[in-house]
C-alpha cells in the first residue's frame, strides 16, 4: 500500500510531536463532525435497544403502542421529546470521539509506517494494527463513552413514567464516582474494548485495504469517489463485527446496578452474551444490525471524506 508513509525514526524529536499531533488534531476534528452529523441516529438505535431489553424483561407489558422501527421511534422521540432530544449525550459522544479518533488513527498511522516496506503493507498487518489501535484507544476513551450510554440510557426511564436522572455530563461523572468509585469510570471495559477491536478492523483495516487496493489494481485516483468506496465498505464490515458486541455492550453499560455499582442483570459480558443466545438465538446478537449500519455507513462517509479532504488541505498526502 501506499499513503502518507513518513520513516518515523528520521524525525527529530520535534518534528515526531508535530507529526503525532498533527494528525491527532485532524482526525479528531474530522470526527467531531461525523459524531456531530449522525449522532441522531446512535441515539435511535440505542433507544431501540433499550425499548427491546424493556420489552423482554417484561417492565414494559403494553408494546402494542410502542413505536417499533428506527424511523418510526425517530419521530416518536421528535414528537414527545422535541428535535434537540436526538443530541441527547451528544457531548460525552463529541468527547470520546476526539479521545477515541485521535489515539487511534495516530497509533494505527504510526505502526503502519513502522511496518511498512516497500513492498507494500499486507492485509495481515493492518488487521493486527487495526484491532491493537482500537482496543487500546477505547480503553483511554472508556469513562466518556460510559457516559453517553448513561445519557442516552435516561429514555429508559422516560418509557418506564420516571424522571431523568441524569442532567448533564459532569453529574453522569460524579454518580458514576459515587456509585463505583475511580475503577467505576470503566465499568463494561472489556466489552467496549472488544467492541472497539473488532469495530476498528472493520473500519480502519478494512478503508485502508480497499483504498489502496482499488487504487493500486485499478487505477483509480486518490480522490472523493475512492474514499467514497471505501468508506461504504468499511461501515458494511464494522457493523457486521460490531453489532453482537454493541449490543451486548448497551446490555451491560445501561442494567441497573446495586449501591456498589454492580450489574443486577448480568455478570459480565460473556454472562450476557450467554443468556442472549440462550434466550433469543445467535441471530438475537444481531439485533438492531439495520440500525447500527444505518449509523456506521453515514459515519464512516462523513469521517473519511471529511479527513481526507482536511489533510490534504494542511498539505498532507491522503491516508
């Protein structure tokens, strides 16, 4: 593969600070715009899910009435909550994109030029790359990522008659701090941190394959209609590995817990992928999949034509 490949160890000490903080920056403010753009639609799918939970363990009795469908609870939550409640928690999502984004395109980018040869950069290595950047990026970006589940989970008590809880992002930090202490911010790590891996092999790995590979076999050029390509296949391949972790992820982030922060549902992410398989088949891991390609596709779009365009406008080569 080709791309921006720079031999780190050439660098000065300087030079490797502008060059990580450089793409930190842009990558990060690329998906800002993205999180920004399709955050509505994390938040119906998030919302479908926890309606689908609800329904399941019986605390909702009544979902005839219910709104089922990612349009059709879009416009229920623009009717009875107003448009602005499709950015609930946007903030906390904004946060962890620029945490989340940041670290693991700097990382992903970082090895591959390490690793790269002139011979090319194999499929192997970006799938090694990708899930390592991903799972040790959300491992960093953990407690924000808590935090927008919480927010967005407050529909929960809407549909159950009780009032929010949960106001704004300083106070989802202090009750997660009150109720888990510090090793609370990362309760459900290790699902988020699976989640993000195999996510981030669809992603990162699977854009960077195809990219260059269209333009390599094919020559096609580095422009708007390749991104566009790769983007597409891209979100296809991380909502397909992504969706059984997402899931289970919301699952274990939005349960209720005692007063030591302990879930009262499941005990751990493998307990809830267990008694999801028993209870729905393996195909109810893929629940809300149309949902969560339906935000994966607009998001990996959006981000990938948005850095692209941004690092060639400060003059750097694409990715």
């Amino acid at each position: 593969m080709r791309g921006s490949h720079v031999d780190i160890k050439d660098l000065s000490q300087e030079e490797k600070i502008k060059y990580f903080l450089s793409r930190f920056f842009l990558s990060s403010a690329a998906a800002m715009v993205a999180e920004t753009v399709t955050y509505p639609l994390d938040m119906v799918k998030t919302r479908l899910q926890i309606q689908n939970e609800l329904i399941k363990q019986h605390i909702i009795l009544d979902s005839k009435n219910l709104p089922h469908g990612m349009f059709r609870i879009g416009v229920n939550l623009v009717k009875h909550e107003g448009v602005l409640s499709l950015w609930a928690g946007v903030t906390p999502a904004v946060y962890r994109q620029v945490v989340y984004t940041g670290f693991r395109l700097v990382i992903y980018e970082n090895f591959r030029d390490l690793w790269k040869k002139n011979e090319g950069f194999p499929i192997w290595q970006a799938i090694i790359i990708g899930v390592s950047s991903g799972a040790l990026a959300q491992f960093i970006a953990s407690p924000t990522d808590l935090v927008k589940s919480m927010m967005q989970a407050e529909g929960k008590r809407k549909l159950e008659g009780q009032a929010p809880r949960i106001k704004s992002v300083n106070q989802a930090f202090v009750e997660i701090y009150k109720q888990g202490g510090f090793r609370g911010l990362w309760r459900g790590c290790l699902v988020n941190v699976q989640r993000a891996a195999l996510v981030n092999l669809g992603d990162l790995a699977t854009y960077d394959y195809v990219k260059h590979f269209l333009i390599k076999k094919f020559g096609f050029r580095d422009d708007y209609k390749v991104h566009t390509m790769s983007s597409i296949m891209s979100g296809l391949v991380a909502a397909t590995m992504g969706t059984p972790a997402d899931l289970i992820k919301t699952r274990v982030m939005c349960q209720p817990t005692d007063s030591s922060g302990k879930g009262q549902l499941y005990r751990s992410s493998w307990h809830c992928l267990v008694l999801t398989v028993k209870n729905e088949g393996f195909f109810g891991l893929y629940k809300g999949y149309w949902p969560i390609w339906f935000r994966m596709a607009p998001w990996s779009l959006t981000f990938w034509l948005t850095y692209e365009e941004i690092r060639k406008l400060f003059g750097l080569t694409g990715f």
